[in-house]
C-alpha cells in the first residue's frame, strides 16, 4: 500500500482535524477539445494524476455524486450532476456525432488534503452509459466498460433452441 492510500484509510477511519478527502472526475472523449478536470473543492485544486508527474489544476464546481441504485444484473453505476458553466459542457456534448458509438470517458480519483502528489484512492476508469440535461445541469450514469454486453439479435425461445426446455 502506498502512503497516500495509508493517509486516505487513516482520514476515513479517524477523522482527524483539517483533514479531508477531496473527491475529482475527469471527462473526456476524442471529439472534446479538451479533458475537463473538476473537484468538489470551492477553489479547486492542484493535484498529480500520478505520482511524480506534474499536477492538473482541477477547476472547482458544484458537483452532486451518488451511487446509483443496486440491481440484480450485479452493475453498479455511479451519477454525477454538475452544472453547465458557460454553455460548455453542452458544446462540447453537441460535438459529439450521433452516430459515434465512442462512449465519454470519465475517471474518478480521491486525494487526501494534505497531499496532492497522488490520488489516495484511484483512479477509477468508468464510461458514461448516459447523459441528461435539465435547464444547464448535466447528470453523467457511469459505470465500468460494459464487456460481457452482447446484442445479437437472437430470440431465445423453445421453438428456435429446443435444448432450452428442461427434461422432465
């Protein structure tokens, strides 16, 4: 384990005075013009991605995160609301073909106050599975890379695969 993991379990497990986990998303897609970097933190921040790199300035916005509800499919998504600063989420979402079966990327990652140098906890790679507007507040579902998603447009029934029915 490393010591930025070591100091995140000891700020979750003690709670200790001025300590603090700062919570950060990175979205990003081929047809973005750029990567957004956001926090949670008023101010923003600037952290490392990775230990020993130079640090990204994360810009600071009202950000609303939430696991989504657990189903039976063993998928757990994650939401994210943030607000439209300056119309630019929404131009660079309108960049997006709609054809493009590319999906955003989005890479959660959480730091320990005292230290920047590298994430505590991540990153998490997720893919955004859908996005909602509501009068300039975008809310991103992302959860992991769908790999086991097959569409192949077969109808499973008795007719078509008689092995299907159980022997009496």
């Amino acid at each position: 384990m490393t010591d930025q993991q070591d100091q995140l379990r000891e700020i979750l497990t003690t709670n200790p005075p001025g300590k603090y986990t700062i919570d950060t998303i990175e979205l990003s897609h081929s047809n973005f013009s750029q990567i957004f970097y956001l926090t949670r933190e008023p101010l923003g921040i600037s952290a490392s991605l990775v230990e020993g790199e130079d640090p990204v300035d994360f810009v600071g916005t009202n950000i609303e995160q939430q696991l989504n509800s657990v189903q039976n499919d063993l998928d757990q998504n994650f939401s994210f609301t943030l607000p439209d600063i300056n119309n630019q989420l929404d131009d660079e979402l309108g960049a997006i073909p709609l054809d493009s079966v590319e999906p955003i990327l989005c890479v959660y990652r959480s730091y320990d106050s005292s230290d920047l140098t590298a994430p505590g906890y991540g990153p998490i790679n997720l893919q955004v599975l859908n996005v909602t507007q509501k009068k300039g507040v975008f809310t991103f579902i992302a959860g992991v890379k769908q790999l086991n998603w097959s569409k192949t447009g077969i109808i499973y029934d008795y007719d078509r695969i008689p092995m299907l029915r159980g022997l009496s």
